[in-house]
C-alpha cells in the first residue's frame, strides 16, 4: 500500500484558509488521492479526491504536486465547523476488486475564534 | 435520503455472547465493506463485499464473519465476543470499483463494548 504521511494537528484561525499537507511519496500511477474527514467520531465524510490535476469542489480545494508525491488540501475560508481529523489517502483496488482505503491517524485540524 | 444505516448505535457485550451488527443502505451500491476504528487510531478494513453473495476479508478479519444476501444489507456478525473486539464499527458502501470517483459513505457507527 502506498503511506501517507501527514502531521498530527494544526490550528487555523476562523475565516482563514486551512492548508492541509500530506506526503504519498511510494504513490503509483494510477492510485488516487483522496480526502476524508472525521467529526467527532462520526462515520468519516468524503471531501475531495484527485489524480493529477488540481481539483476544486464546493468544499475544498486539492492541489497535487507534479511528481504526485504530496499534495495538500485546501479549506478556503475555515469555520468552527471545519474542526476534524481529516485523512489522507491513497486508494488501492485490491486483487479480489474491493476497494481498500487505508486510513491513517490523520491531521486533528482545530479552528479556533 | 437515508444512506448508510447502522444498527444498533451502541452495544455492551459479555466475553462470549454473540451478536449480529446491522448495516443497510438505500443506494443501490455494489460494494460495502466494515471498518473498525479503536481510539486514537485510523479506520482498519475487516470485511468487504463487492456484490451480492461475494464477501472476502480485509486486514483484521478474524473474530468476524459476514455474508451479502442482497444488495442492501451487509450484517457484521461477532461469533463469540472478545474485550480486544472493543471498538467502534463502521460501515460504508460505494457505487463500484470501475468508476474513477469511487466515493465511499459511511454509517454513523456503532460503539461496542464487550466486558
């Protein structure tokens, strides 16, 4: 599987963009990135996913480095909402055709006042 | 709209006494799938399924079996419940493996404990 790397908290300021890094060095060609988020212990919540290109939804921005080995997550303007542990992760179909998201510890991202 | 639906919410076992998690989902996806998640840790892959009358285990499968009877319904079942099967369960269904956005959704959980 390919790791991802991310650090363990970050705190933003409400109303500021929240940058999100994470590093998938071993990444192959056709493996996806993708975003989760994880509020309180809820079930995780999709955000975005990209494969070479930058993508851009009504949640998020991500923007994938060239060589595809990093990439970061962008929240454009942070709430108090937006506090999560949000993952990075790299998307394996595994032999028998499951899907395999391979959940790291995260990033605890806490925005505060 | 329901989604993914997991029951019961919470759950106090005793070591030995067997249960059955519930998990349905109302939006005809081929693939679900069960994680595990124990504090401070990420989400691990127990079972999954990629279609009705196919399962096969993830990476923490023993203790565990499950079946896939329809579409719908991917029930969790704890033959003979462990303290080490403390944790909380999550269920998540997708719409299949040949499409490039392959989002999966997740249940609200189920925190088990088992004494």
């Amino acid at each position: 599987d390919a790791k991802t790397t991310q650090p363990p908290s970050m705190d933003c300021a409400e109303g500021r963009a929240a940058n999100l890094p994470c590093n998938h060095s071993t990444i192959s060609g056709n493996e996806y990135v993708y975003w989760y988020r994880q509020i309180h212990s809820q079930g995780p919540q999709y955000i975005i996913h990209g494969l070479k290109n930058n993508e851009t939804n009504e949640m998020a921005s991500l923007i994938i480095t060239e060589d595809r080995k990093s990439s970061t997550l962008i929240l454009p303007h942070a709430t108090l909402r937006d506090t999560a542990v949000y993952y990075c992760i790299v998307r394996l179909i595994l032999t028998g055709g499951g899907n395999k998201l391979t959940f790291g510890t995260g990033t605890q991202l806490k925005v505060e006042l | 709209n329901a989604g993914v639906t997991q029951t019961p919410k919470f759950q106090v076992l005793k070591t030995g006494q067997s249960m059955t998690l519930q998990c349905a989902q109302d939006m005809n996806h081929e693939y679900m799938s069960w994680y595990r998640q124990d504090p401070g840790m990420g989400l691990r892959l127990i079972h999954y399924s990629v279609g009705a009358g196919i399962t096969d285990q993830g990476e923490v499968p023993n203790g565990y079996n499950v079946s896939r009877s329809t579409t719908e319904d991917f029930p969790l079942r704890l033959l003979s419940a462990a303290p080490s099967q403390t944790s909380v369960y999550f269920c998540a269904s997708s719409q299949g493996q040949r499409l490039a956005k392959n989002i999966q959704y997740f249940g609200a959980g189920t925190r088990l404990s088992v004494l």
